[in-house]
C-alpha cells in the first residue's frame, strides 16, 4: 500500500523516486496548490476523506502518505 501511494505522489508531483525519497519530510517540495490538488487526488483515488483538522499534520510526503494509509486501514475494518 505504501508503495502505491507513494507513486499516487510522484505522479502528482511530477518528480522522480529518488527525489521523492530524499524529500518525505519536506514540506517545501510542494506550494500549497499541488499539496491541496495531491490530497484531492488521494482522496478520489482511494475512497478516503481526510477532515480539516488534519490538514497541519499532514505538510509532508512522509505524514500524507501515513495518513492516507491509516485512512484506508480504517475504512476496511468498517
């Protein structure tokens, strides 16, 4: 699953993985276009929803794609 997210990522961000890999915890690798249209877009893809009070908590690559895991982990004991 990490995995898939992480290509979710990339593919939105245009970037190779190894760039991706040397950047998780940046929270400067995205402006706050991309970073909304990447949440969105994870958001469609695997059927998940994050509230707005998540939103600070989740700057990174690294915490986005955690998150979006967590969220799908939930969504399937339900």
């Amino acid at each position: 699953m990490e995995q898939t997210v992480m290509e979710m990522i990339r593919d939105m961000l245009k970037v190779d993985a190894k760039d991706l890999e040397s950047r998780m915890d940046d929270e400067e690798i995205w402006d706050s276009l991309q970073w909304i249209e990447t949440v969105f877009y994870l958001e469609e893809e695997l059927k998940i929803k994050f509230e707005e009070d998540e939103f600070p908590e989740i700057k990174t690559p690294r915490r986005l794609c955690e998150a979006a895991i967590g969220k799908v982990k939930a969504s399937e004991k339900s």
